[in-house]
C-alpha cells in the first residue's frame, strides 16, 4: 500500500506515509466543490467573517435559495422530511409503496 519514510531528522514519530497514485485514486472523495462555490461544512469553526456579515451576504445573493434546488439540497431535504415523519406516516408511506408496486407488477404482467 506504502512505505513509511523518516523525516530528516531520523524521529520515527514523525514520520510520513507515502501511497502510490492508484492507491490514492481508489480511496479518495469524488465530490467535489468548486472553488467559489457553496459547500455544506459540518464541523470546524468558523473562521473569517462574523456571523451576522455571512448572514447578511447569504440573504442578499439568494443563496439558501439557490442551495436548496440543487440535487445535493433537495437530497438533504428530503432525507430531513424522511427523518421527521411520524409512525403513522410511516405507515401510509409503506401501505403506498405496497399498492404501487402491485400496480406496476400488474402491468408488467399484461406484456
């Protein structure tokens, strides 16, 4: 997978993890954001601007607007709107599935 390398020094607690190329490109993150772009940050301070300033500048270019007809938004929407539904609505939710799926078997049985 790699080699560990010494740093100059000799300490062996500070030492480095060299990986091949195709090591890395099988276990690296493939979604990207843009530079410029918005990206949903979950942890970390917020360093920078003040809240109040990024608040302000969100309302003003529309972002949130923006952000939530975005595939990426509409996903997390609808898995909060997933999150939040009640037993009984769960139960309708499977007892549509069910019917749906008995329609669509059908039809595809008439074929």
């Amino acid at each position: 997978f790699g080699s560990r390398v010494q740093d100059s020094a000799g300490c062996p607690q500070a030492s480095v993890i060299l990986i091949s190329q195709q090591a890395m490109a099988d276990k690296m993150y493939t979604r990207f954001v843009q530079p410029g772009r918005l990206a949903l940050i979950t942890f970390g301070p917020c360093a920078g601007a003040r809240e109040k300033t990024l608040k302000k500048a969100l309302e003003k270019g529309e972002v949130m607007k923006k952000w939530s007809e975005t595939a990426w938004g509409k996903k997390l929407s609808a898995r909060d709107a997933k999150k939040n539904l009640t037993d009984f609505e769960r139960f309708k939710l499977m007892v549509a599935r069910k019917k749906r799926s008995t329609q669509v078997k059908k039809a595809l049985k008439k074929k």
